[in-house]
C-alpha cells in the first residue's frame, strides 16, 4: 500500500527550466550518442575501439563500459553527470529501479549541496540484498510502502519520502538545503512534512532530529 502523500503526477513544482539548444537541453543531446559496449558485443562488433578512443581523447569514459562524447561529457555540469548516471543505471540494469536520496532530488529538482556521489542512489527490498557497485549505492531499507512517482521516465522517490532520506544522511545544512525548498515550493510536501514533524514520526538521529526542528520553527513561523 502505498503513502497517502504519493503523487502519480509527472508535473511538479519543482520542475526546473533547463537552457536548451535547438529545442533539447545538453543532458538530452549526451544521452543520445551513450554508447554501452555490451550492446557493441551483442551486435557482433569489437568493442576495444571504445577504450582506445577514450585514450585518444574522443570519448570520455563515464562508467566502467559506458562512453560517451567528450566534449558533450564536458559541457555537462556536475548535476547533469549525476543525472546521466541515473539513466545509464536504468539502461544497464534494467527497469525496476527506485532511485532516492540525491539522486532523487536531482530528479526531482531539489537543490544538493556540497559534492555530488560518484553513484546512482537506489532503494531495494531488505530482502533482495545486493551490494553497491561502481554505478549504484543501493540502500536495502525496502520500498514497500515507499511514495513514488514517475520524472522523465525514471522511478524516483516522492518529494516528501527524499527530503526525509536527505535529512537521515546528510550533513544538516545540506538536508535543510532540501527541506527549506520543499516547504517553500510544494504545498503537498509542506502539509505532509509539518504533519510529520508534529507527531514526531521524522526523527531518528541527530540530524534528522535538528531538521524536524526545522521544520517545526517554519510552521510556527508562518502560522
């Protein structure tokens, strides 16, 4: 059963207007020429050319098998490349992803301070287990349960779920980052967040706890 505070809905308050060039933003024109060098040898062809390209320079290597144009990879600023390896994730493992934590505030369009994590963040089932990988942190914490919903055909966790998971695991000024935007832009994740903070069910950790206070110094605020 899903969260009541899930949204199904692909528009958002948080949907932020990237700088386009000839009707696509630079993160849509460096998607197109990914290249995957298993989908090379599913094709017959030698892949070794791929390495010996990034050597040259021509290609940047983004994660292990995976390339892509250097001077697009480039031009991408690092919210972008954290948002590339999101898709490269979905397209080398497959659907059923759930991403969270940065990932999901990148796609969702909440600000993330200091360095963005050189890995996809996912949810899984306590009991699927699995260990991170070069491209994924998996966070085996489950996903029933989980609000959901659906940015630029990726699985993400809803506004409400992410800021929560920022608070657990980030440094508090980062997770206010967050939270602070949240609050402001989305009235269905205000609601949800003070609703939470009221009856206590966001603390869990010290930083969790300073943000709930956060949270709770904001609805006193604007009451």
């Amino acid at each position: 059963m899903l969260d009541l505070c899930t949204d199904e809905n692909t528009g958002s308050a948080f949907a932020r207007g990237p700088v386009t060039v000839d009707g696509m933003t630079t993160l849509q024109r460096a998607q197109q020429p990914l290249i995957v060098a298993c989908d090379l040898s599913a094709l017959g062809r030698d892949d070794t050319r791929l390495s010996r390209a990034a050597q040259r320079g021509t290609l940047a290597r983004v994660q292990q098998s995976v390339y892509i144009d250097r001077a697009l990879w480039d031009d991408l600023p690092a919210d972008d490349r954290h948002r590339l390896l999101a898709v490269i994730a979905q397209r080398v493992t497959g659907a059923g992803l759930v991403f969270s934590h940065q990932t999901a505030a990148e796609l969702i369009g909440l600000p993330v301070l200091r360095r963005w994590p050189d890995r996809a963040h996912v949810l899984r089932e306590c009991a699927d287990g699995g260990r991170s990988t070069q491209l994924l942190a998996r966070h085996t914490i489950g996903v029933a349960g989980v609000p959901i919903e659906k940015r630029t055909g990726l699985t993400v966790t809803a506004p409400v779920r992410t800021v929560n998971d920022l608070a657990a695991t980030l440094p508090f000024d980062a997770a206010v980052a967050a939270m602070d935007t949240a609050l402001l832009v989305d009235r269905r994740t205000r609601r949800c967040l003070t609703t939470r903070a009221a009856n206590g069910s966001m603390q869990g950790g010290s930083v969790r706890g300073g943000v709930t206070g956060y949270v709770a110094a904001c609805v006193s605020r604007n009451a």
